[in-house]
C-alpha cells in the first residue's frame, strides 16, 4: 500500500497520523518514516483497513484498541543512554 492510500483509510477512520499512532503506541517517526519510503508495511497498512471499515460500519474501534491496554516499546540497545543510569562518583 502507498503512503497516500495509507493517508486516506485515516482519514476514513477520522485520524490523523498524530492520533493514530497515539492509538496504537508507536512512534510518530516511524510512520513517518513510511513517507520516504513510499510504502507502508503490511500490518500497517491491515490496522489502517480495519479502524477505517470499523468507523464506516458505526463501531467504536477506539475504545476496543484502548482496552488492550498497549505499552509503547522504549528503545534500547547501543547509543540510547538509560533513564534509569545511576551517576558514579
């Protein structure tokens, strides 16, 4: 799927980029990313599909996505200090 198809199931769905990532714990960055790219991966591109025909046929797929209770991954690995980094003396 294109970025300006993905763009348009949003605006089906009554979201913008901003309030869907919020929706579903991820970073803004990284759909934005997406743009560049051109092409919006699969699973991206189905969630996309499914709150746009959600919102077409009347339910509130919003509240179903809030009750899953999702954590936003924290980035780790090489490069990104911790917050909880204890200082030396």
């Amino acid at each position: 799927m294109t970025f300006i198809e993905f763009k348009k199931l949003l605006l089906d769905a009554e979201l913008t980029i901003p309030k869907f990532t919020a929706l579903i714990k991820v970073s803004e960055k990284n759909i934005q990313s997406y743009k560049k790219k051109e092409e919006v991966p699969n699973a991206i591109a189905s969630i996309a599909a499914c709150f746009a025909k959600m919102n077409k046929d009347g339910v509130d797929y919003k509240n179903l996505i809030n009750e899953l209770d999702l954590q936003k991954k924290e980035k780790k690995g090489a490069g990104f200090s911790s917050k909880k980094k204890e200082k030396k003396d």
